[in-house]
C-alpha cells in the first residue's frame, strides 16, 4: 500500500511509472515519494505529478480494475534528485495523502546481501499494480554510464517489469516486514510472447538505497532545517514600482 502509480506532463507528452511513499526515521507521516530520475526530474514536472494509489487487482492476471476508482493525488514538489551516473533517483513530497490509509514503506540504508529474496512492485505499462520475486545478481552497470557499484542486479525467478515499471521499489522481507533498498532503473527487453505474470529468466537493475541515502537522509531522518533570526524582530520596508502608482508603498 505505499506503492503508486504516476504520470506527469513533459510536455508535449504524458509520462507514466513508479514509485513509492518512504517512511521517516520517526514516523513524521510526510508525503516523501521516490522514484526514478529518468522518469521524473524536474520541479514542473513534479507539479504536474498525478499519483494513484490502490490502482490493483487480487491476482496478477485479474481483471483490470477502472483507474477512476483508484486514489489521486495530484501535484507534488522536488526535493532532491540524481542523474543516472549518480544512482536515478528523485523524491518528491506529495501534495496530500488519500482518504483512504496508506503505508510508508519502511528502509534499510545498509547494502543488500546476496542471500536475500527480493520483490519488486510495480505498474508496467501503465497498468494496474504487479509483483515480481528475485534475488541479487553479480554487480554490474546499466547504460547512460550507469556505475556497478550504485545498482543492484536482480534475477527474476517469477514476474517481470516492462515499461511504466520504472522508479519502482525494491523489497527485502524480514521478520514480516518489507524494506525499501532499491529505485528501478533498467532491464532486459522481455522475450516476445511472455506476460508480466510468467516465470522467465529476466534481469534488471535498480539503484541502490545505500548510496541514495546521503542525499536522501536529511528528510528521511527528520532533520530540522535550521533557525533563521532576523534583527530587529520588526522591519519596515517600501516597494517602488510602475504599476499601479510608482509611488504607492
């Protein structure tokens, strides 16, 4: 439940992915959503940002629900993001948070073992939500110089991604919770005929959480911006201008 489907003007064009609310180190409840750089990038971007939530079905191959039933959100603003070479990442705070309760997907900022299983949730295609399971593969980098060591590789052994999946989160579970540690970026082109509900060999890669973190820790962390004093307490200023009365103040 805290991950959405989104899409946004670039103009002259509407873009679609993924991406998901990130909880704060003490549960503030801010709208923090990530998701991909090369996805979303820019602040008119950002506020040009439709977000659905419960935008899904009960079963992979289900029946497609209607996206006029799902909860929007619309508009969000920048907060930080990164190119590709730099891990393909961007948060945004959203406008709002829907009527209906939401989750904010709890994280993990240290590097992810080889041994764990992994799920990626995503809307391919623009299509309602979907669930792939993998595990780590060997480290290496993606295109648009895309370095090894800020992206995992993950295998699929059920799902797929397609486009519309990307700047969608990365799950490890343990002890009945699911931790954030990786952004969708790139993938293999799936072979023709298979569906996101098959099994097949399939790889992609996401940017990792641990080299995010940096950049992303002080909202995430819930650090104060700092304290700005203004002496004397009170100040008296005039604007000059031509309109309407150059001399109105």
């Amino acid at each position: 439940q805290s991950v959405a489907y989104i899409r946004y003007i670039q103009y002259p064009y509407v873009y679609s992915c993924s991406g998901a609310l990130l909880n704060t180190r003490n549960s503030s409840l801010q709208p923090y959503f990530l998701t991909a750089n090369h996805c979303l990038s820019t602040e008119s971007q950002a506020r040009s940002l439709e977000t659905y939530f419960f935008y899904e079905s009960q079963s992979c191959g289900g029946v497609p629900p209607s996206l006029s039933a799902a909860s929007r959100i619309n508009g969000a603003s920048l907060l930080a993001t990164r190119s590709p070479a730099e891990g393909d990442f961007t948060l945004v705070r959203l406008s709002g948070l829907p009527v209906r309760p939401v989750w904010f997907a709890g994280w993990d900022q240290s590097d992810l073992s080889y041994s764990r299983d992994l799920a990626t949730i995503h809307h391919p295609e623009a299509s309602y939500k979907r669930i792939s399971f993998g595990r780590r593969a060997a480290d290496e980098g993606g295109p648009g110089s895309r370095p090894a060591n800020r992206y995992y590789q993950v295998r699929y052994s059920q799902g797929r991604t397609e486009f519309g999946s990307s700047g969608a989160p990365l799950f490890y579970l343990e002890g009945g919770n699911f931790y954030y540690v990786g952004a969708l970026s790139f993938g293999d082109v799936a072979p023709p005929g298979l569906t996101v509900c098959d099994v097949s060999p399939f790889q992609d890669g996401f940017g990792r959480f641990s080299a995010m973190y940096p950049v992303l820790s002080p909202w995430l962390e819930d650090q104060q911006s700092a304290t700005i004093a203004v002496t004397p307490a009170v100040l008296d200023f005039g604007v000059r201008g031509s309109w309407p009365d150059p001399d109105k103040r």
